[in-house]
C-alpha cells in the first residue's frame, strides 16, 4: 500500500479544493475507494454529514453543501479540511497548528477528534494548540515530535 494512503495531513492555514463542500468531502474517499483504501463505508451523503459533524460544522453549511468550499470563513475551511481527512481514516495524521484558526469550541472539537483517533497526531514542531498558550510558556513548549504527548 502506498505510504501516501495512510497519512493525512492538515496545514496551518486551509487548503480546501475549488469544488463544492460536498465534493470537498468525497474527494479523497472517493480515491481511496478506487484504490483498496481503509476508508469509511456507507452512502455518500451520510459520510459527509458525520465528517461534518465531528467538526461541528454540519449545521452551518448543511444546506450550502454544493457552493464552493473557498467561499467559507478561514475556520470554517480549516474544518473542512480536518472533516476530508475523517473518512480516509489515515494511520498518521501530521499537524502544523490545526487549530490556529478555530474559535474554542472548534478547538475543542478537534482535540476530542485528536484524541479519539485510532492514529497517533504528529505536531512537526510544536504542540497543536501552542498558539493558545501564553507568550512566555511558548518558549519551552517546542520539542522534537517523537516527545510530543497526545492532548
């Protein structure tokens, strides 16, 4: 199986496709499916409702599934983007401050996704939430990503 297969990764800042937010969703299982992938099983509509929901964003967009994901907020294209990996069920997930553009709450919702995981989270640099932490306990906070405890 190839290694890309089995690692998600979400960037800083949102990198969501030019296509509908539905689409957005479906794209990558929709890869895997063809290619043998662990992805999840069910219809499509139902995966793209419970991705959407694990990043509480379900009930904001749930009737502007077809418009195009670029026209959402940057926290709500960062969910997005978290919610594209949710159905690929990746083996590794590598994370450079996924949370950085999330409210609290959002931040909340995926550091419950984080830690129900059944893969461990990589944070190349730093914890995922060190943006959260005040200044002067940043400095310490960096260490290699082989020391990095799951939230």
């Amino acid at each position: 199986m190839q290694v890309r297969k089995q690692v998600g990764m979400v960037f800083q800042r949102p990198n969501p496709l030019p296509i509908s937010i539905r689409d957005n969703i479906l794209f990558s299982h929709r890869l895997h499916a063809k290619g043998g992938g662990n992805v999840s099983k069910g219809k499509p509509d139902e995966i793209v409702e419970e991705s959407l929901r694990q990043v509480l964003l379900w009930d904001k967009v749930k009737d502007r599934l077809k418009r195009k994901a670029t026209e959402l907020s940057l926290e709500e294209q960062q969910k997005l983007c978290i919610a594209r990996l949710l159905p690929v069920k990746p083996v590794v997930l590598l994370m450079d401050e996924p949370c950085s553009a999330l409210d609290p709450k959002g931040t909340e919702a995926v550091e419950e996704l984080i830690c129900a995981a059944s893969c461990p989270p990589l944070a190349p640099t730093h914890p995922p939430l060190a943006h959260t932490a005040p200044r002067s306990s940043r400095s310490g906070a960096r260490t290699p990503a082989a020391q990095q405890q799951v939230l």
